[in-house]
C-alpha cells in the first residue's frame, strides 16, 4: 500500500467523522499526518509487529510501501487518534465551526464532542479487528473486506 492511499484513507475516515457533525472540512496536510503514521507505526512495534517500515517525517515518506494489511494498521490507527485527540481539540477550539447538527437536529459542542470521539471508538474497534486479524494470521479475510 502506498503512502497515499494511507493519507487518502486517514483524510476519508475524518472526513466522515466530520460529516456526522455537520463539522467544517479540515485540511489535513501531509506533513501533519506522517507523525501520527509514525506514532502509529512505533505502536505496532511495541506489539511485535515487524512492520518493514521506516517513517521519515522530515521528508514526509516512508522507506518502502507496507504490505496492505500494515497500511490499514498504519490508517486506522491515525486516523482513530487524530479524530479523539486532535479535532475534538479543534472543535473546543472553534475551528470545527460554531454551529453543528446531526441530520436535522442542532446539537452543542459538547454533544459534537461526543459524537467525534464515538467516531473515533467506531474506528478504533475497526483497528483492534484488523490487529487481531493480522496477528492470527487473518484465516476468514478480514483484512481483504477492509480494503
């Protein structure tokens, strides 16, 4: 799996969570994203997981394309913890907009709040599937029906 498609991955996946708040579109620059791929990708380390590659956050790559099953890893990840940790940040900070909705109800920012990180609880049992998958050597496709 290419970087991009990581990047095309993580930007989608926030972008859905924004959508359920009716949340203003963030730009999110690769250059942002690489160190939470790199975060991500030291986590899968710590479990055991020979992932074959290397994060250069400087010049926003990695040393070779990762099998597709460690891409997804690197994505899901990423984008699980830019959604909790990052956007709800941005939308206590207003940058998220001031007024937010779901489907055709007004709800606060607190309520927005909760709503991003339930997003983010979504994806992260989605990660912790695929992880598990990987580890026992994914022996129903799970890996194959994320993709």
């Amino acid at each position: 799996m290419t970087l991009a498609v990581i990047f095309k991955i993580i930007k989608q996946k926030i972008g859905q969570s924004l959508a359920e708040i009716d949340g203003e579109q963030q730009e999110m620059l690769n250059s942002f994203l690489i160190h939470y791929i790199e975060t991500a990708n030291s986590l899968l380390a710590a479990y055991g997981i020979t992932t074959g590659v290397t994060v250069d956050t400087d010049a926003v790559s990695l040393s070779a394309d990762p099998a597709d099953a460690i891409g997804l890893l690197l994505a899901y990840q990423c984008a699980s913890s830019l959604i909790a940790d990052d956007l709800v940040n941005r939308l206590k900070n207003g940058e998220l907009g001031i007024s937010f909705k779901t489907g055709a109800s007004e709800i606060t920012t607190n309520q927005a709040a909760i709503t991003l990180k339930a997003s983010a609880h979504r994806i992260n049992r989605d990660y912790e599937t695929l992880l598990v998958a990987y580890l026992s050597g994914d022996p129903n496709s799970v890996i194959e029906r994320f993709q």
